[in-house]
C-alpha cells in the first residue's frame, strides 16, 4: 500500500453543516453556516460550535451567551450555503433565505422553524484556538419537528435528510448499515 504525505490538516469528514441562529436583544436575527460543530459531552449535554473572530455572529454569540444549532436538510441546503457566504451586517438572512423565526420557551434566540432538530445552547466558556473560537455550550433545551415522527413516536432522522459537508461540498447522508452494537448482537432465531 502506498501513501502521501500531507502537511497537517483538518482531514476528519465528513461532518454536519449546521446553520446557527444568534440574536442581540433589540436587533434583527442572525444565522451563521458552521462546519465545525460536535457534541462533546452527554451528561450534562454540550457541544461546541468554533467560529471566526471576524465573523459577524461572533460578536452577537460572545455577547448574548447562547445560540440555537439548527440542523440542515436537502431542503434547506441553498439557504445553509448562502447563510455561510453571505454576512449578516449586510443581510437579512431570515427573510432573504424566507425562513421563519420559532420562538420557544427556552431562551429569546430564535429557532429556524424549518430545520427538524434545533438544540438551544449557553455558553460555558470560549476558547481561543487560533483561526477559530470555539464556543463550549451547554444544552438546554430542543425542539423537534412532529412531522419526522414515526409510528412509535421516535425521531426519524433519515426522514428528514439530513446533509454532511465535506471539503467543501454538500452531501446526503447514504444507507444505512447498522446500528449500534450491531457487531456483538446475537443473531435473532
């Protein structure tokens, strides 16, 4: 087997491509396309998000303390490109993308009504790590959309389409080919 050698490099893809929600008390939303996001505890729930310092929703997420993932679907795709590409001091990216702000009971920020999953965040602490700050968050809350429920009340994920990014590019999400733990399970009779 041959192989290259690479200067170093973020290489771990695919990821998923999240569209962020932040607002400033007063001031219109705003939605920023990350790429860098992840859980990374589960008891209590967190995950972090890692933005530009010069990014516009920076500022407002420093500011306010918390922020809404939203997660995309094939749907929702052109609006999580364009919201990555377009900046918000000179947009309205609710109304350009027509998306419609949901307002819930776990903090002011406002949700996108359209994505299936939105996970309501505080931040804990930032940390600085170079090209990125990464926004550690606790989870408080989310809201799921009803339509992906199947016939035992459990949320179909797949339903929903669900898109990864990749090297730049977009991407669904293929077959499915297991769950976990399938490997150890013991064949049914």
């Amino acid at each position: 087997m041959k192989k290259q050698n690479w200067k170093p490099g973020n290489m771990l893809y695919p990821v998923p491509a999240v569209m962020v929600s932040c607002k400033r008390p007063g001031e219109k939303a705003n939605i920023i396309t990350v790429a860098w996001a992840g859980t990374i505890c589960s008891d209590p729930a967190m995950l972090s998000i890692s933005v530009r310092p010069s990014r516009y929703s920076h500022g407002i997420i420093r500011e306010t303390g918390e922020f809404v993932v939203n997660l995309v679907t094939e749907e929702l795709t052109r609006a999580c490109d364009w919201c990555g590409v377009k900046s918000g001091s000179e947009h309205d990216k609710f109304k350009a993308m027509q998306l419609t702000e949901y307002k819930s009971d776990f903090m002011e920020t406002p949700a996108i009504a359209e994505s299936p999953v939105n996970i309501y965040c505080k931040v804990k602490t930032i940390e600085p790590l170079g090209s990125h700050d990464m926004f550690i968050a606790e989870v408080v809350g989310v809201t799921a959309d009803e339509a992906y429920m199947d016939e035992n009340g459990r949320f179909d994920l797949a339903a929903a389409k669900p898109i990864a990014y990749s090297h730049g590019e977009y991407y669904t999400l293929g077959t499915k080919l297991g769950k976990f733990g399938y490997s150890v399970q013991k064949a049914k009779k």
